[in-house]
C-alpha cells in the first residue's frame, strides 16, 4: 500500500470518527437532564438517555417527573423534564420523528389520535421545562449552566384565550405567559426567562 493511500484512509477514519456522535458517561447525562427541574424533584426524576445510539432508561425514578438528556446526534444542546402523564403524548413524537416525520406531519398524526382516543392527554395541566444552548452549556465540573435558554411550559389540552385569559402571541416588549396552539389537544402556557 502507497503512503498516500495510507494518508488518505487515515484521513477518512479520522473524519467518520468526527462524525459519530459522542455519548457522555451516564452520570453525567443524568446530571444535565435534571437540570432543568426544582432540586427538590432532580433525585426521584425517571432519566432516558443514550447508550449505544439508542435512548434508553439511564435511572428509573420514584417521582412523577420524566427527564430526556441531550441527544449526542443533535447540533445544540437541550435538555427536557415534563410530568409523565405527557409520556404518551412525547413517546409517539419520538417514535414519529424516528420515521423521518417533520413537525407538521408529527402534529397532524398525534392530533387525529388523540381525536379517535387511541393517544392519551393529560386530563388537567401538566408542566415541561427546557434547557437549550450550545453545546457546552453545562460543565459537568461545576453542574453550572451557561448560555442556555430556559423554557417552561403549562399544557392546558384544548385551552383557548377566552377560557384562560391569556394572549395567544407573545408580548413583544415584555415577559408574560401566553398560549400556544389555543383550542389543539397541545395547547399550552409559554414562560420564557
């Protein structure tokens, strides 16, 4: 084999290991998916993550709080904890997204689902948060975060303005909770900040 041939399959391994998605050490996935909640809810939060490309159950929990890590595949970080009677409804998205299906398509789906009763909704609210940034955005030294973006959600299925009294746009110049796709099974309060 040539020196340049050697060159340029060295170039290649090096470049498809670039490519592969880094996984982080569990305890580590456990500590940033958490992050997002009260630290009174972190320890019994049931955490999905990743092993060996799949997402799987790093930590079953004793609390009602369900926790995704940050998925190594992904080009920004996030981190996610809702209430688990939102697991069906977050479970099918994952299986749709799984099959290639856009935002749309996922929403079209579970949408007729929940209208035929073969997908479930909570019955009352039911609270997701998210933590989004760069990669980099929490240093597993410190548990800090930073540069990331905080996002807390209230789903209220089938809310409307009228019966919530909430603005269906964001406010442009100030931060106040307003709902999202009012009157859709997914309707739901957004609070930034």
């Amino acid at each position: 084999m040539s020196r340049t041939t050697i060159l340029v399959l060295v170039g290649v391994l090096a470049c498809a290991g670039a490519a592969t998605p880094q996984e982080k050490p569990a305890e580590q996935q456990i500590a940033e998916a958490v992050s997002p909640l009260a630290d009174a809810m972190r320890e019994g939060a049931t955490v999905y993550g990743y092993q060996g490309g799949s997402l799987t159950t790093l930590r079953q929990g004793s609390n009602e709080m369900i926790c995704l890590a940050d998925d190594p595949a992904a080009e920004r970080w996030s981190v996610a904890c809702y209430h688990e009677s939102l697991e069906p409804f977050m479970a099918r998205g994952r299986e749709l997204r799984a099959e290639g299906k856009d935002m749309r398509e996922r929403q079209d789906i579970r949408g007729s689902e929940i209208e035929a009763g073969t997908l479930a909704m909570p019955d009352g609210p039911a609270a997701l948060y998210v933590l989004s940034g760069p990669d980099g955005s929490f240093d597993p030294a410190t548990g800090q975060i930073s540069g990331a973006n905080r996002r807390s959600v209230v789903y209220v299925p089938y809310a409307t303005a009228e019966t919530t009294g909430l603005a269906t746009e964001p406010s442009p110049t100030e931060d106040s909770p307003w709902l999202m796709a009012p009157g859709k099974p997914w309707a739901h309060i957004m609070i930034s900040g």
